[in-house]
C-alpha cells in the first residue's frame, strides 16, 4: 500500500489505482463524463482533471496512476477554470434544451454545469451541422445535437455487450457517432439492448417508450429481479405512481453489473395490458363466466375432493410455473402433497433442463451449475455446445464474448452457426443429436494423447477405467462420421482444451432436449472432469437455464420425486419431518408422474383432473393436437393465469394471478443465485397472489396455513425446512442474491460447488456412455430435420412479449429457417410461403433463407401460435427424464404454389 494525500485528506491506495479510484473509494467527489467503472478510459472529456503538486499540467484523473507521497488538489481555481471552459465549449456547441430534454434531472452534464455555476454559455459557437433526430429504431431515440462525444455509448456497445454497432464517424468538427457505416439505428445490426440508452450522460440517446411518461425527479427506484430468461438480471424499475416509466440495469450487482437485453429493459408493459385476467371465470355450456373467489375455490375444492374420493389421489395431476416466485411453487407442491395427498406435481423444467437435474445428480451429487456468470470474462477456455446464447441468453453471451476479447479461447459447437459462432477460435457444426460420438471422440484424443488430468481424475473421480474403455470405441475417425466434424477438428479442439484451463463448460437446451438428453449431460461432465475444470475458479459444468425461476421451481420441490431444496419422497426421514412440519400425516411417498406420463394418463381416462399454473401447455408442450385432445379427455382442468391463453380456453376454472412486480417474493437463477423480486402496484380487479390461492383452496380441505406473505413462507417454512436455504433469510436476500447452497446466517453463500473436488457424493462419477441417434431421423418422405428454440426479441409463448409495445414490431411473424442450398434446390425465395409438415401435423410459415442454417435442416420457434413448432415435434423423450426431443425431428418442406 502506498499514501496519497487528496484535498488535505491523506488516502491509503494500491500502486496501480488512478487517481479517480482512490478519490472514489474514500468519497471524495471528482466529475466526470466519460469515465466508466470497470471500463478502460477514453479519456476524452477531460472533465475530472486534477491538479497535481509537481506536475506541469492538469491531470485528467481517471488516467493519472498514483504514487508514494503524491498530493493531489480536485478544486483549484486553475481546476475549476479548465472545467468550466470544456462545459462552456460542450453547452455551445449543441442543443441541450433543459426544459424538454428526457435527462433532466439526471444529465452528467447539467449536474456538473450546476456545480460550476454555469447558468448559460458565454458564447455562441458557429453552427455546425449535425444529423436530425434519429428515430427509426424501434427502441430508442438518437439525438446527435446533444451529443458530447464522450464516446460513453461506443464503450457500452463494443466493450460491454460486444455488439459492435456504434462507432465514431468522420474527422475533427464532423465527428459524430454512427451505427455500422453510417446508417440509421432502425436499419443496422443494433439489437435494441439499450445499453448505450443507459451509458448515455446526456439526452442524445433515449428510450423511446419513456418519452413523455415521468421526470427523473418524480421516480423511485425499485430494484428486482428480471422476468425472462435464467440469467437473473438484477433491474432497476423507475416508477411514477404505479406505472413503470423505465428499466435500467442495476450498475453493480450479479449476475449482470448493469447489463440488459432488449426483453429485460423494454418488456415490463405486459403487467398493464386492459387483456389482464380480472376474475375468476367458471365455464358454463362452454362460455366463460365471472364468478367470486368462494364460488370459484368451493368449486375448485369440491371436484377435487369428488375426484380424490372417488378415484384417489393418483387421479389429480398439478403443472407449476417456472416463471412465477419460489414462495408460489413451494406453496403448490404442498397443496398436492399435503392436503390431495397425491404426488403428481411437476413443472416445465420436464420439459427443457430436467435432464441437467437427473445428469449432474449423477455425475456431480448436485443437479446445479457449478461455477458463475461474471466467470465467463476470466477463464483461460470457453466451450459452449447447444447453446444459442446471443438470443436465449443475452446477457450471459456478453461475459462469454468479454472473455473471448480478454484472450480465452473461444470454441462454439452447435449444429446451427448461431451469432456467437462469429466470434469463435473454433466453430464445429455438428449433427444434430450426435453430442455424445462428437463428446466421446474429443475425451479419445484426451486419453490416448495423455492429455487428459491425471492427478485430478485419480484423486476425485471414480470409473475411469470404464470410461477409458468405451472412448477408446470414438477414435476421431468415427467420431467424425457420427458428428460431421472433422477429425482434425475434432483433435485441435481436444488439444485447445488441454492446452487453456481453466476452462468453462457452456450448454443449454441443445444438449438437454433429446432421446440422449441425461447422456448429452453427463457426457459434458466427464470432459470437465478429464481436465480438471471441476471444483475450481473459472471452470465447471454451467447450464444456463431456460426461464427466470424454473432453477427456482426445481428448488422449491415442484418435481414429482423431491421435497424443496431436494429432499427426497421416498425418504422416511424427510417425510417425517415434512408431516411434522406441515401438521399432516400420510404425505405420498412414492414418486409422482411426470408431465408426460400425466398427458397419457389423462387421454386414457386414469387422470380425471389437473391443476395448471402458469404454463401455456398448448403451445410449449410437443404434438400440440395430442396435449389438445388430452385436454379435451380431462373431467376438470384448473388454471392459475395472468391471460387467456390457449390453454386457459380447455379449463372449466380459471383463476386470475397475481404478475411479476405484483407480490413479493424470490426467484433463483441459473447460478443458484436466490434474489428478491419486489411488488410495485397490485394486481388488477381482483387478481390474487398464486401463494394465496393455493393456501385458501387447502383450508378447503382442512388445512391451517398461517402464511399470509412471500417473506412469512421464506423464512418460516422454506428456508428452515431445508438446509442448502437455511442461512438466506429474507432480510439478508434484501442486501443481494445469495447462491445456495446457504446453511448458516454466517454463510455468504457458495460460488463455486465441489471446491477443490469435494463432490457432494465424494468423488465424480465418470459414466461411460454411447451414442445412440435421435428416435425420428429423415427419410424419403420426411427428408429433414426440424430442431427448435427461440429468438431474441420474443419468450415463450408471447403471453408476455406479445403484449409489450415495440417487441411484436421488431419479430412480427415467424419464420422457418432453411439453408440456402435446400432453397435453391426447392426453388424457394426468401420470405416466401413453405409449408413445414411431420407426421402429426402441419404449419404454414415464411422461408427464412439463412447462410447458417446447414443443409437438411430447418430451424423453428414457438413463439406464434398458428405456426408454433410444437404442431411439428415428437412426443419421444429422453430414457431418463421423458424431456421431449424438440431439437430433432423428422419434416418436409414444400413451397406453397
């Protein structure tokens, strides 16, 4: 350590911090315009110079590096004169109109003006002509006559979201900044993030759907939890009244240090859509009705109990929401366990990461990611499979791609060449469903090259022998002809691998929606393993989960064979403790059905009723007719929702929910990062919180539950009940996420699992493991192969984003995805009408001809609902865990005439 004395005030600081670091860290207030923490310095308004004994010159001090003994003054006249000449020379060569300008309020400039006492320029600077107002985004608003060219927007775009879009154009007097080569925000590559919305210091970028809404003055600021995808972004929600004026991302907080995508800081207005549910709705001679709560939940209760007793609690069947807060799932699996004594409860984890729960669990003894997202920008090596990062996960693409610039090596496999692939060392285009011959073939050159980590295999691994001998079958030349890498390939990425750790391991539903699914898992494992990359910082197994709290559903025991935190049905022990807790006896104790097994049950008739909550089933469940005549089978269906949807039109009850911002509660991330998501208006008519409903339908059944808020849930039933929970209290949950596990009130957490190779069931278990192919490959009648998933500017059904001005503009229609090949084969043009069929059924969507799309495939989403995939896909799932197979499936393609 050395000392520096700053305004008299003597400051203990490390060698290598600026001036403005260590002024900062000991609240001492220097301005500045450029500046950004965690960022490398343009150093190009000069605002926070600094007058430094000794030296010739003033000093900007975000560049300035201390010394031993350095005296350093912020406020000399001679300071002060050089920071009013550059705002005097900003204010005049520009239009910053106070009075109208969005920023008011919160303008860097207008903040630092006031501080120096500017009322006005001294002077009128000659006009200089800059571009009008740039509003053909969708999103935002550029306005280069305010401008300061700070270059804060160029940062946040290139630096931090490495979208690469805005840049500074021309020379001298002509500089402005541009998108791409110098065309309109509307028509360039920008992704509508609005990050640079955010880097902004003054009113030249804006977001186009707070105009007019609220000054900065008249806000509050609730921070919450994001509610999309699984990356947990922690959020800023600007409120005026009840109305959310503005998103911005919270600067310094995990997973996202301030980041958002388009979804996170632009899809909030779905909570105020006039098409929210109101009431509850009974169906009567096939119409909807209004009804009252006790109408509604006597009748709910009544069928129910009807059923139970007539055909037993095996005959009622629950679907959680992966979407709604833990306090919600918790309180519907107890529902069913607890007062229907049935243990069919499930969620849509069946669906897309169950096989990372069941693979992990194997493998590991713990069914999370192992590592975290801010490690992505640190390690040595990145390996991402089936992964589609830049639009399933936006945010966590950006840590990737920072540390692909940081120097990692970056190795992108997937057989689609997906955004991320650009910036790959090596891009493999692999097969669909040939992850485990591709896996096996890179762990053959590992071994027989003896390159794998000897020390770390023999000291916390078990069944290396057996593994050894089944890869030793996957030489790269076979390898190759399952994979379509090439051997080559498949060598130089097994030696990248060896020769960069640590290293990361990255994959999402690409790896987990097949046949193979739990296999495609713990095949990942055994490579991380073979290196070493377990255990560690910057290493691990990291899947990056599909919805905001579907980590959380898991968690808070919406599976059909664990209790929250992952105590198992069938344990003596954990079912003692649950009837004492919950003041019941008889909790089921065997495992319940899952989704699949639930559908099936209801089309023979053996399942007579099921409870939906939160979940659009007809839509993101595969064979879209086979879940509708399902549906059609049942004798009673209940949903919990926020909208219509096309499921809520099968229900005989529909319940109506409380939204996100509209209870208070936790989600968990990807990361197992438990964070606190906040209430900022109540939910519309008469809309409850889905924990209420629940808890009002088990007094029906005789039930006693005192609960009556998501905090009295958290902290007297599902953290003392469950040890990975034990120490995140609700109070300590307010100060910041918390990844489980968390045991004591003086836990802070575990960022990494398995430290130092301590598996949770003692050493990691090497599975020896065959490829086998996808259940439906092409044939002459279906020559393709259809895989799915989902594109940036929509989620899921569009129950959400479907109700959020500007998202359905930037994605209007769906489109089917196909090479250029198969299109010039086809005589297909882009943008024209293709008809997509399977054997169950049929869709008619737009060709997108894509330069990424290989021959033989077609890529779908299931965003809209009359071309949804689903009409396409199977119902055959992986052997373990049943996830359907929605990355492959056999189609043709034919243009419509």
């Amino acid at each position: 350590m050395i000392t520096v004395t700053i305004n008299n005030k003597v400051c203990q600081a490390e060698a290598d911090q600026t001036i403005l670091q260590v002024a900062t860290d000991n609240g001492i207030h220097i301005p500045t315009l450029c500046h950004m923490d965690g960022i490398h310095d343009s150093f190009s308004c000069r605002i926070c110079v600094v007058e430094v004994v000794g030296a010739r010159t003033l000093i900007p001090a975000c560049a300035g590096k201390v010394a031993d003994g350095m005296v350093v003054n912020t406020a000399t006249e001679s300071v002060l004169s050089a920071r009013r000449n550059i705002v005097n020379l900003l204010l005049s060569n520009g239009e910053h109109n106070c009075l109208s300008c969005e920023k008011s309020g919160e303008c860097s400039l207008q903040s630092i003006a006031y501080e120096l006492g500017i009322e006005a320029p001294p002077f009128i600077m000659e006009s200089i002509e800059k571009p009008t107002v740039d509003d053909s985004s969708v999103m935002i608003v550029r306005d280069n006559r305010k401008c300061i060219l700070c270059r804060r927007c160029v940062t946040a775009c290139n630096d931090i979201v490495c979208n690469d879009v805005l840049s500074l154009g021309f020379r001298g007097s002509d500089t402005t900044v541009i998108c791409d080569n110098n065309i309109d925000m509307g028509s360039s590559s920008c992704v509508q993030c609005g990050q640079c919305v955010q880097a902004c210091p003054v009113g030249a970028l804006t977001d186009k759907k707070s105009i007019g809404k609220a000054r900065s003055w008249e806000v509050k600021k609730v921070r919450t939890t994001c509610p999309y995808c699984g990356v947990g972004c922690q959020l800023n929600l600007h409120v005026k009244g009840d109305k959310i004026v503005k998103v911005t991302g919270v600067e310094d907080a995990y997973p996202n240090k301030g980041r958002l995508c388009v979804k996170g800081r632009y899809g909030y207005d779905f909570i105020y859509s006039p098409e929210r549910l109101t009431s509850p709705l009974i169906k009567e001679n096939g119409k909807f009705r209004e009804a009252s709560w006790d109408e509604a939940l006597d009748l709910v209760a009544n069928k129910f109990k009807e059923i139970i007793a007539a055909d037993g609690p095996d005959a009622v069947g629950g679907i959680s929401c992966a979407r709604s807060i833990n306090e919600d799932s918790y309180q519907m699996q107890k529902l069913f366990r607890a007062a229907f004594k049935s243990p069919n409860i499930d969620h849509c984890a069946r669906v897309c990461h169950a096989p990372t729960v069941a693979g992990l669990i194997k493998s590991f003894g713990t069914g999370g990611m192992t590592n975290s997202i801010e490690e992505f920008a640190d390690t040595n090596c990145l390996f991402v499979i089936g992964s589609n990062m830049t639009e399933a996960h936006p945010i966590a693409s950006t840590f990737v791609k920072n540390g692909q610039r940081n120097g990692a090596k970056l190795i992108v496999v997937d057989p689609r060449k997906a955004k991320l692939a650009d910036y790959a060392d090596e891009f493999a285009q692999i097969k669909v469903g040939s992850d485990v011959a591709f896996l096996n073939g890179l762990m053959n050159v590992l071994i027989t090259e003896d390159l794998y980590d000897k020390d770390f295999v023999q000291d916390h691994c078990d069944n290396f022998d057996a593994l050894k001998e089944k890869v030793l079958e996957y030489p790269p030349k076979r390898a190759s002809e399952i994979s379509g890498v090439s051997e080559e390939q498949i060598i130089s990425i097994a030696h990248m691998l060896a020769d960069n750790k640590p290293g990361m391991a990255i994959y999402t539903l690409g790896i987990t929606e097949h046949t193979c699914g739990t296999n495609n898992v713990m095949s990942v494992a055994n490579l991380q393993m073979l290196l070493g990359n377990v255990g560690k910082p910057n290493t691990g197994v990291n899947p990056l989960r599909g919805q905001n709290n579907v980590q959380g559903a898991c968690d808070m025991g919406a599976l059909p064979n664990t209790y929250h935190g992952y105590q198992s049905v069938t344990d003596p022990a954990a079912k003692a403790k649950f009837e004492q807790a919950w003041n019941v006896e008889g909790l089921p104790d065997k495992l319940g059905l899952m989704i699949p097994d639930m559908f099936e049950k209801l089309e023979t008739k053996e399942m007579k009723a099921i409870y939906i909550f939160g979940e659009n089933v007809v839509g993101t469940e595969p064979d879209i007719s086979h879940v509708i005549k399902c549906l059609e089978a049942a004798e009673f269906v209940v949903c919990n929702d926020i909208f219509q949807t096309e499921t809520t039109q099968y229900a005989d009850v529909v319940l109506p929910a409380a939204a996100w911002s509209e209870d208070e509660g936790t989600f968990t991330n990807c990361e197992r990062r438990i964070s606190r998501v906040r209430k900022v208006k109540e939910a519309p008519g008469i809309a409850k919180p889905n924990w209420w409903i629940f808890r009002e339908i088990a007094k029906r059944f005789g039930q006693t539950w005192e609960a009556d808020s998501g905090q009295e849930l958290w902290d007297n039933e599902i953290a003392p009940l469950a040890p990975v929970f034990a120490g995140a209290t609700f109070d300590k949950l307010d100060q910041g996420g918390i990844q489980w596990p968390c045991k004591t009130p003086e836990d802070p957490g575990t960022q990494i699992l398995h430290l130092d190779g301590n598996f949770t069931h003692g050493k990691g278990h090497l599975m020896a493991l065959d490829w086998t192919p996808p259940a439906e490959v092409p044939d002459a009648d279906y020559p393709f192969t259809l895989s799915t998933g989902r594109r940036l500017y929509h989620y899921h059904t569009r129950t959400q984003t479907g109700r959020c001005e500007g998202l359905n503009e930037l994605l209007p229609e769906e489109y089917a995805d196909i090479s250029e090949v198969d299109a010039a084969r086809l005589g297909i043009e882009h943008g024209e009408m293709i008809v997509v069929k399977s054997r169950r059924g049929t869709v008619k969507v737009k060709a997108q001809v894509s330069e990424r799309i290989p021959e033989g495939l077609v890529w779908m989403a299931m965003h809209y609902f009359e071309n949804n995939a689903n009409w396409l896909t199977t119902r055959s799932g992986d052997t373990i865990t049943k996830t359907p197979e929605y990355k492959a499936c056999a189609v043709a393609i034919e243009k419509i005439q």
